[in-house]
C-alpha cells in the first residue's frame, strides 16, 4: 500500500484539489452524515454486495437523504460495499451532486474487472471517473475490485469549468476467512489517497476493512498528525486484535488525530451459495479522538445518548470512544475540525462529535426518517432491564429517575452500590469511571448501554445489578440500618449529585448517605480493601497545611488526615451464611497506617448493640 497525494492524482487529469469544508483548518464546525445499514450480503466467487432488493432499496433512500437535509452535509460517508452502483450512477444522472465543499465517501458494491470502464461511459456526460488500475499481483483467480468512491466537485486546471469527479480507490489487502472469500476473488489495489495539505487543511485518508493490515508504522508516523482517518468496514469482528493495532499505533504518536469508524448494524446475514448464514456480529462503529476539551458535560453525553453515540473512553489508547448504537441507523453529526492552524487558542478548542439527528428506516414510506415515536429512538438496554428487575418484585423507579437525568449519573449510582468507586478522588469524571472504560479487548461496560453481550460484560452487569437490586429489596423489607446510616430507615431513594459524589443514597429527610453491598462474601479479607478504598474516598484530600512541608512531612500529614477521619453515613453490606451482614473493620479503620501502631482508632465505634455480631450493626 502506497499513500499518494490526491492533489497530484487530480492534477494528471488537469483537475484542481478540492477545497473541502471539513478540511479547512479553521473554527468552523463541520457535519457529518454517516450510513449503518443492516441487510443480507451476497458474496460470490465474482460479486460481494447488498442480496436483496430491500437493502438497494434502502440504499437509494439513504442517497436521497443528502439531499433532503436543510443542508447537505460536509462529509457522507458509507461502509464497505454498502452502495449500489447502479443507484449512484442513477442518483448523478438525476442531476443530484455534492455541493461545493462537499465530499461524500461511499463503500460501494464490488465492481468486476474492466466494470469501471461501463460506468465511466454512462457517466461521461456529468463526470469525470478516475481510478489507478494497478494491482502489486498478478490477475489469477481475481475477478473483482472492492472500491470506495470519492465524490466531489471541482475546478479544471484549463478552464476553470466545474467538474463533478469520481474518485476511485481500490482495497488494497484482502480480509482474511477460512474460505479466503477476498483473497480467492478480489484484485487488490496498489494507492491509498491523502486529501488536504497539511498545516493549512486537515488531511483524511480512507482505509477499506483490512486495509489496515498494510497501514505501516512509517506511513502513520508520516501523516498521523492533522490528520481525520475514515475506516470503513464490513465486518463480522472489529474488535480482532489484528483490527486493532493501527488504532493503538494511531494514538500512540499523541497527536491531532481523529478517527471514524464505520461498519454495518449488528446482526448482518451473508448468503453463500444460497443458504443464509448469520454473523452475530456487534455493529462496532465508532468515533475515537484525543483531546483534553472533550465536550464531556452532562448535558452533552445525554444528547449524544439519546441520538445513539455512547461515550466510552479507551485507556488503551488514551482516547475517547464514541460508541454507534448497534441497530441500523444514519446519524448526522457535528463537530470541531480534527486540526486548527494560525488559530487564536481560544477559537481552538477540539470538543469532539455532537450527534445533532437519527434516521430511522420507515417501510411505510421507504425513506430513512427522524423518530418520532418513543420506540423509535435508540434504545439501550437499560430500561427494559429494569422493568424485568421490576417484574420480579424489585422497584427501581428511582433509579430510573436518575438515569432520565442522565444516563452517566446513573452508571456512578451503580459503581458506587457496588464499591467501584475511590480508588481516584476524581473518579466519577465520565472518562474515569470504571464501567465506563473500554477494556483491552474493546468490550463496551455501560451499565446503561446494554448492547455489548460478550461474556465478560454480562458477567460484570450481572454481578453491578445484583448490587442495587439486593440494597433495593433491603429497603422494601423490615431491615433495621446501621446507626451510621439510620436515617435510611425513614425510607431512602438512589440519588447522584455533583456536591455529593461519593454518596449514592438520600433518605426522606435529605440526608446523604453511601451504601455498598458487595453479595456473597466468604472472605473479610477482600471487603477489607473495598472498606479502605471507600473510605479514602470518603475522607477526600487532606486540608491544606498552616506551613511549607518537606514531602516526607506532607507524607506524614496526609497520613494523619486519613488516619483520625471517620467517614459519617456510610455501609459495606454483604451476604454470609446468616444473611445480610454490615460489615466492620475489626483491625480499626486505619487504611494507610503500617504494622506496629495501635489498633484502637477514634474512628470506630466503642460499643455494639446487644444484636450485634462479627460484621453486624453499630450504634
């Protein structure tokens, strides 16, 4: 794979590199239009593409969206193999185009060898059609080319005259199965094109699928910064550790870099020889950025929710991710540019995507509409898994209360119902709390997005549910609290609040409070560290000192702080053989002190109720 200058490509026709809204360097925002479509993939020993009339049918309707819009997006981009040739061709010859600054990037179905030549004929009238057909293998058993097609209008370099331009660029390496589909049928391409020329404007390259197995180190240190990637797929597993080494070689360059990801729906069929075969594929479209002003209020995160994109972020890879939901959608977004050049810093500022509409597709009308209807919107998983909870005798209306706030309020709530919480002062910061980091192998944690079923984020939802459901059906029960929280027995609801991070209960009278409930636990041992952690966090950072301290000294008075502090309002609960425990810290509180001190500590009660046992109630 070769990456070459699409202004020299352009300029061997006698054609003008486009000046192209979202590359310009500039404080203006841009917006994107993205297709996620879902469907039956044909894939044949000469052809890979949409089986049915009814995906062509929502493809055509998804070009007609462009245009429908009050105003065309900057950017439109498809995935792999998604567009029809043959309703492009007719959508150009109906007279629709990309407006001036406008590029559309299409994955379109495969082309046989020599088929550009026909479409290049029956668009000669209103286009110019360019290609390098040039393969680094010799033709054997290939028999088509998998293109993506830029689109544009620009100036000749003769005349002046505007010229509509189809610019098309092949795969480069074929995807790997056990049937070698691609590398059995597809003649794979020699150059990847660079749009935009850097500082100026921002660069963008697209890659197609495995396209990335050819990106080299070299060509990411060449072009990373500056630099907007779009990678487009068709893809039955994104998350593939071999998909996803350009990704942590990407962002480990640290520079001003963005990248969209763009895949199929979940759920895609492939038709082999007749016979449908399901994929259980995840959808795993996603857009990843670095940059310390991330647009991460409140307010933001449940508009990019509501249309659909979950935050996440990929410690990995020291990015923020902006998850797709998983159905078959189009989403239009908004966005700061990826690079800002000669730019006053406070006009520069990198705030990330902002999902501004989504289309649903309607069959009464055969077009790609805005939802109206509640269950037409995105839907997460989340409520519906707590009506089941509720179902089964568990009211968590409450916290459905707090996730109607905000989604991201809601994941604290049950980070902190289950002691994941503390172990930063700054933990409930969305890009740091625990279920809301993408693990290595890219498994998407939400509490509140439950559309990730691997086996390991079933098991960590089970295991965070489990939590708030037993401290809810203790507040439904006769269960007398601890005197540290006994205001809970007047009645309490889940609650989050920014003045109170660390508590994640209110009781009647207003009272704040912190209760954890970790299950079933046969060893002290382990609800020791929680016990340390939480209470850490519950003591926060110590005052400041009266005079300058030596470090070994501020050591020694931090220490202090946390030694002689006694977090009110708060619980560990967990299960043994007896039931429902509340746990103590025999040893003393002490979470920091070294072995030889004392373990009597101020910070633990002096006396228990006559009902009180090992892990039972204080007062």
């Amino acid at each position: 794979m070769e990456i070459i200058s699409a202004r020299e490509k352009l300029k061997s026709s006698n054609l003008d590199h486009p000046i192209l809204n979202a590359l310009q360097a500039t404080e203006t925002l841009y917006t994107t239009l993205a297709y996620q479509p879902s469907g039956h993939i044909l894939i044949q020993d000469d052809f890979i593409g949409n089986a049915d009339e009814k995906a062509r049918v929502r493809a055509r309707s998804f070009l007609n969206l462009i245009n429908e819009l009050d105003v065309q997006p900057d950017l439109v981009i498809s995935p792999e193999y998604s567009i029809p040739w043959q309703a492009l061709s007719e959508l150009l010859l109906s007279g629709s185009r990309p407006d001036a600054g406008k590029l559309w990037i299409l994955g379109c179905e495969s082309l046989k060898l020599g088929e550009l030549a026909n479409i290049r004929d029956n668009l000669r009238d209103i286009a110019v059609v360019l290609d390098d057909d040039t393969s680094p293998v010799e033709t054997t058993t290939q028999r088509y080319r998998n293109p993506v097609v830029y689109i544009f209008e620009t100036k000749s370099l003769v005349d002046e005259s505007l010229k509509l331009v189809l610019l098309v660029q092949y795969k480069t390496c074929p995807s790997g199965d056990k049937d070698n589909t691609e590398a059995k049928g597809m003649l794979p391409g020699k150059f990847v094109y660079v749009f935009g020329d850097y500082p100026q404007e921002v660069r963008l390259i697209t890659l197609i699928c495995s396209d990335v197995f050819e990106f080299k180190k070299s060509q990411i240190d060449a072009y990373y910064d500056g630099l907007l990637l779009v990678h487009i797929q068709l893809n039955n597993n994104p998350r593939h550790p071999v998909y996803k080494k350009y990704r942590l070689e990407l962002f480990q360059a640290a520079g001003k870099t963005e990248l969209i990801c763009l895949n199929w729906a979940e759920h895609i069929n492939a038709v082999i020889n007749d016979k449908v075969i399901p994929w259980g594929n995840i959808g795993g479209s996603a857009w990843y950025l670095q940059s310390p002003e991330v647009d991460l209020k409140e307010v933001s995160l449940k508009s990019n929710h509501e249309h659909g994109i979950y935050y996440t972020y990929n410690a990995h890879i020291h990015a923020h991710s902006f998850i797709f939901d998983y159905k078959p959608r189009a989403f239009l977004f908004q966005s700061t540019k990826v690079h800002h050049h000669a730019l006053a810093k406070p006009l520069s500022t990198r705030t990330g995507p902002k999902a501004i509409k989504t289309f649903i597709w309607q069959d009464q009308s055969a077009k790609w509409v805005e939802p109206k209807a509640k269950h037409d919107w995105p839907n997460d998983g989340f409520t519906d898994r707590l009506s089941v909870i509720k179902s089964e005798g568990v009211d968590l209306d409450d916290l459905q209360t707090v996730y109607q706030a905000c989604p991201v309020s809601a994941e604290r709530v049950l980070a902190i119902s289950a002691g994941g919480f503390g172990i930063r002062q700054d933990w409930f910061a969305p890009n740091k709390i625990d279920s809301m980091q993408l693990s290595e192998q890219e498994f998407v944690h939400r509490m509140t997005v439950l559309q990730d079923t691997a086996k390991d984020v079933t098991s960590f939802r089970s295991a965070r549910f489990s939590s708030i459901r037993a401290i809810a059906e203790l507040r439904s029960e006769d269960y007398t609290w601890p005197s540290a929280v006994s205001a809970l027995n007047q009645g309490f609801n889940f609650n989050w609040s920014s003045t109170n991070p660390n508590r994640n209960v209110v009781a009647k009278d207003g009272t704040f409070a912190t209760v954890v409930h970790l299950g079933m636990i046969s060893d002290l041992v382990n609800i020791k560290l929680y016990d340390s952690q939480i209470r850490k966090a519950l003591a926060g950072p110590p005052p400041e000192p009266e005079r300058l301290l030596s470090a070994n000294e501020y050591k020694m008075f931090e220490k202090s702080h946390y030694d002689n502090s006694s977090p009110p309002r708060y619980c560990i609960l967990y299960v043994d053989s007896k039931g429902t425990q509340n746990y103590i810290n025999t040893d003393g509180v002490s979470y920091i002190k070294p072995a030889g001190y004392s373990p009597v500590d101020i910070s633990q009660p002096s006396r228990m109720t006559q009902n009180d046992s090992l892990g039972g109630k204080t007062e």
